[in-house]
C-alpha cells in the first residue's frame, strides 16, 4: 500500500469494498482489510506489555531492591491507568484526527518503557508504567473503531477477533520470550524493545492509515448520548463478569496444577502454552461466529465456561484431566471477547471512541475483581478450589446479563 493522500480513500471510516458487483459478501467469507492486521500486530506489542512485567517481577525486585510483593505493583498500576486512561484519553483525544490519536498513543506508550528501562528506584518505574497504560488504554480505545470501521458492520466481529487474537499470541510467544530476554539481558532489555517496535509501529501507523477527512459528529455530547442505551451498560456488565470469571482462576492455576492436580513444575508453562492455544482458536471461533449470532456464540461459550470452572472445582485433582480442562477454559473464555466487544460497536454506533474505551475499562475491572476475589478464595477454607469456585459463580452470573440482552434483541427483531 503506497503511502495515503488527499484522494485516497479513508480505511478508517469507509466500509470495504467488494469484488461482486457491491454485494456484501456473507459475514465470514469478506476478507479483512490490511489495517485491522496492522492494529492486530500493534495489539500483539501492547498485549506483550501488559503481562510482561509478571515473569520479571524477581529481576525488577532484584535490581530496584524492594520486594517482589512491592514490585507487583507494576502490575497493578497498569490495570489502574488502563482502567482509568482508557476513558479519559479518549475524551482528551477526542478532536484529533484517529491516524494522529494512534500515532500519539503508540509515542506515550513508547516513552512509558523508556521511563521504566532507565528506572533506578520503583517510584519512577511504576511512573513509566502508568504513562504506557495510558498510551495502551488509547490505542484500544480509537484503534478497535478504525478496525471495525474498516471492516464494515458485516465483518466487525472479525475484526475485534483479529485485534483480541493480537494480545492472546502475545501470551503464547511474546511474553515467554520478552521474559527470556529480561532474564538474559537484564529487565530492561525487554522494555527497551517495546519502546523501539512501538515508534516503529507508531511510523508504519503514519504511513499506512489515511487521515481522517471528516469526523462528523465526534463531540463530547454525542460520544455521551451514545452511552444512554441500557443494551450497552448490560454488554459492560457482561464484560465484566466473564473477564472476572476467568482471571479468578486463570490468576492461581500456577498452583492448582502442582499442589492439587499434582503436575510436575516443569511443565507447568506448557499447560499454560496450552491454554493461550486453546484461548487463540477460541477468540477466531467467536470472531468469526459472532457476527451472525452474537448471542447465540455468547450464551452458550459463557455456560461451557461455568461448567468447565465448576469441573475444574470438582475434578481437577487428575494431573491430566487438569490439563485438558485448562486448555478448554483458555478456548471457552476466550470465545466471548470479540463478540462483546463487537456488541459494544453494533450498540453505541460505528465511531464512538468513549463507549470503546469504557468497554477497555469494564475488561480490566474484570481481571482485577477476579485476581482479587480468587485471591481471598485461595486463602480461606475452601482452599485450591476456591479460586475456580470464584470463577464459576462470576461466570453463572454473566449469564444474566447475557439473557437479557439476548431476550431484547430478540425483541427488537
């Protein structure tokens, strides 16, 4: 793709073209246009900051000595500002031309890590941190509406598949090897990689996205009239519990698998390969599924979720059944992110950056609530199955949410 000019058309608002005449080609069977690939790739770099910090918490303990317990809140600054950032920078944002919010996003982003690899105490590190959520929450919040826009309302499921699939390979390749690396080369080595790929990204972004022409009716007012529907509260409410559902147990299966399932410590990291497989298949499944029945994806791959947390509380004694059940969790769980977050698109209209980011804080709410309460579950009388318990109860209850907003479509249609 040659760089964008004045009379190029704009990738992030035109629906795709199609090669029959202008009929739209059934929902599946559209190709995705290169931007959502390239917003994908860009995800892949911001999903491997979001979790790298865990594998290195020993090395950034070490080297800015404090303990690993105060190093953990490098974690838990940047659920904070992605939390927070996300909503905030959009509105901040809210004038500048999407190709220039993803452009700054990726800058801030990168100068977060610079922060942080040149961090000599853990105030100043978890400063970096704050910054990189900021540009992260940002680029979800104005990236996910490029990428549907260009996908169009036929493909938009997909598109949030390809943009979600981005931060589950960071899981399986990312994160193991940034980890690595910090252990090889120093913590910071890792840090000052994400700088470079992200003015790299942020360069490639510049080029190869065309400037917005228009912007028609972004103000702050009609960003908020979007959040009135009720519809689009429930969907954040189902966010919410799904993601707490998983992360309750997902957080603490380091130990379900060795002190209950009984597994050997090495390989631990490949039931978790394991997992990150089973949640990629998953996020392209929902991706492609969801666009033609969203709930009728959501409902049943919520209910297999519960029932996986509750036979994991049950049985996940077997080092084997253990195994398989995690794996199946990563693909059940992972199913429902690209067709809520397609929901959040479909509700509050094509071009809303708010409703988008607060879509991005109601996941990270998620993971927090369930990281937490998994936590307190662990420590009480219930024990190793407290956690999957945890799960299994926040996972029924998405349910809800889920029903109602399957009933009212129903309704509508």
């Amino acid at each position: 793709m040659s760089s964008p000019s004045s009379t190029k058309p704009d990738l992030s608002t035109a629906a795709p073209l199609t090669g029959d005449g202008g009929d739209t080609p059934p929902p599946g069977k559209a190709k995705l246009p290169p931007v959502v690939w390239l917003l994908g790739a860009v995800a892949f770099i911001m999903g491997t900051s979001e979790f790298i910090a865990s594998g290195l918490l020993p090395q950034i303990s070490g080297a800015l000595d404090v303990s690993v317990s105060s190093a953990g809140a490098l974690i838990s600054v940047f659920a904070v500002g992605m939390m927070i950032g996300a909503p905030v920078m959009s509105v901040a944002t809210q004038r500048l031309p999407r190709r220039s919010a993803l452009v700054a996003a990726l800058l801030v982003f990168a100068a977060g890590h610079v922060v942080g690899a040149l961090s000599s105490n853990l105030g100043l590190a978890l400063v970096g941190r704050f910054a990189a959520a900021l540009g992260n929450g940002t680029f979800w919040a104005v990236g996910a509406v490029v990428a549907t826009a260009a996908a169009g309302p036929a493909a938009s499921t997909r598109a949030m598949g390809v943009m979600v699939g981005g931060i589950t390979l960071a899981n399986i390749v990312g994160v193991p090897l940034g980890t690595a690396a910090g252990q090889l080369s120093g913590w910071q080595a890792p840090f000052w990689t994400l700088a470079a790929l992200a003015v790299v990204a942020a360069a490639v972004i510049a080029r190869r996205i065309p400037a917005d022409t228009t912007r028609a009716d972004t103000s702050l007012r009609a960003e908020a009239t979007a959040l009135r529907h009720p519809r689009l509260w429930l969907v954040y409410l189902a966010i919410a519990l799904i993601q707490a559902g998983l992360m309750a147990a997902y957080s603490y299966i380091a130990p379900l698998l060795t002190d209950r399932a009984h597994l050997a410590t090495a390989l631990v990291p490949l039931t978790l390969l394991g997992y990150g497989v089973g949640a990629l298949a998953g996020t392209t499944v929902g991706g492609r599924l969801g666009d033609r029945r969203p709930y009728a994806t959501l409902v049943p791959a919520t209910a297999l979720t519960a029932a996986i947390l509750g036979a994991i509380t049950l049985w996940a004694s077997n080092s084997v059944v253990a195994v398989v059940l995690v794996v199946l969790l990563g693909t059940a769980g992972f199913a429902n992110n690209p067709v809520v977050v397609g929901e959040v698109v479909r509700i509050a209209g094509a071009g809303r950056s708010l409703p988008m980011a607060l879509a991005t804080s109601a996941f990270q709410v998620g993971i927090a609530l369930g990281s937490w309460l998994g936590g307190v579950a662990l420590t009480s009388g219930l024990g190793l199955q407290g956690p999957s318990l945890t799960g299994f109860v926040f996972a029924l209850a998405a349910l809800l949410p889920l029903g109602l907003l399957a009933a009212s479509r129903r309704k509508a249609a």
